[in-house]
C-alpha cells in the first residue's frame, strides 16, 4: 500500500462508521466502474481495429469523400 492511501485510510478510519461505509461503497463503486470501462474497451479494439483499417484502405482507394461530419450526405 502507499503511504498516500495509507494516510487516507488512517484519515477514513477516524470517522463514524456509517460515514466509513458510505465512503466505501463510493469507492468500490469507481473500481467497479473502471473494471467494466476496461472490459468493455478490451473487448472492442479488435472492432476498432478493424474500422481503422478499412477506412485507411477506403482513403487509399479513393472511395471516400470530404462531408460535414455533422450532416449526412447521400
């Protein structure tokens, strides 16, 4: 553990209880968050991937054309 988080944990230790558990369940919450936020980007960069490549290959080819990304064109 770091001294950092072990001054946060002496600090956290200090306060009443339900203060304690409500701050536990915040921060339990942020690593569960950036478990899923990870897993969800892990799994899509082969999707991703494979995006790039296929618009790197339309820019080659000559099949693709300037637009305003904000209005589709037909």
């Amino acid at each position: 553990m770091t001294e950092l988080l072990q001054t946060a944990f002496n600090r956290l230790s200090q306060l009443p209880p339900e203060r304690q558990d409500a701050l536990a369940r915040e921060i339990l919450a942020d690593l569960e968050d950036e478990d899923r936020w990870d897993a969800t980007f892990s799994r899509s960069g082969a999707l991703l991937d494979r995006l790039a490549d296929e618009a790197e290959m339309e820019i080659t080819s000559g099949t693709t054309r300037p637009g305003d990304p904000g209005h589709e064109t037909v």
